[in-house]
C-alpha cells in the first residue's frame, strides 16, 4: 500500500477559518442611533478592517515561515496555507480598492 492511500483526506472545515455569523452581520449592519444616520462608520471603517485583517494575516505568514525556516515547525504546509491566505486577502484588498477608485473615476465622468 503506497503512503498516499494511507493518508487521510483533508477536510475542507480545517483549512478555513470558521466564520461567527452574528460577527459577520454586526459588521455590515447598518450603525444609527434613534433614527439618524450613522457618521464616521460605514464603508471607511469595514475597509480599515479588511486593511487590518490583511496586515494580521501577513503577520502570521511571515512567522510561520520564519519557525518553518528556523526548524521549530515541521509542518511546512502550515506555511505555505498561511502565504496564500495573506496572498488572496492582499488580493481582494487591492481588487476593492480598484473598484473603488473606477466607481469614483466613473462619478467624476457623470455631467450634472
């Protein structure tokens, strides 16, 4: 029997990091207090959120690659998971940040 029969799969649960609905809901609800509009939250704060979830992320993978590289973690797909999740975040936060800049390119085109 060849060790790749042997080995388990990997489920999909373990890889991704669990989502806490009521988290995810309290973040996109809109924030008012009696009626008014919110001030100051909205899209800059989720966007400082994402910015700052891609800067952890960056953070995690830079040291588990370093304790792969040092010989502390054998584990080098942990490494290699945590790049590509800091390299997808990075990339969803500079897709945001085009659209964002298209949307406001396309505003300024509009005639009044």
């Amino acid at each position: 029997m060849s060790l790749i029969g042997a080995a388990l799969p990997i489920s999909s649960q373990s890889i991704r990091p669990q989502l806490d609905l009521a988290q995810v809901k309290e973040t996109f609800a809109p924030k008012s207090t009696g009626g008014a509009p919110a001030v100051g939250g909205g899209f800059g704060e989720i966007f400082g959120n994402l910015i700052t979830d891609v800067e952890q992320r960056q953070a995690k993978a830079s040291e588990v690659t370093r304790s792969v590289l040092m010989g502390d973690n054998p584990n080098l797909h942990q490494s290699v998971i945590a790049m590509q999740e800091a390299s997808l975040s990075f990339g969803l936060m500079v897709e945001v940040r085009n659209k964002v800049v298209e949307s406001y390119q396309e505003l300024m085109r509009m005639p009044v």
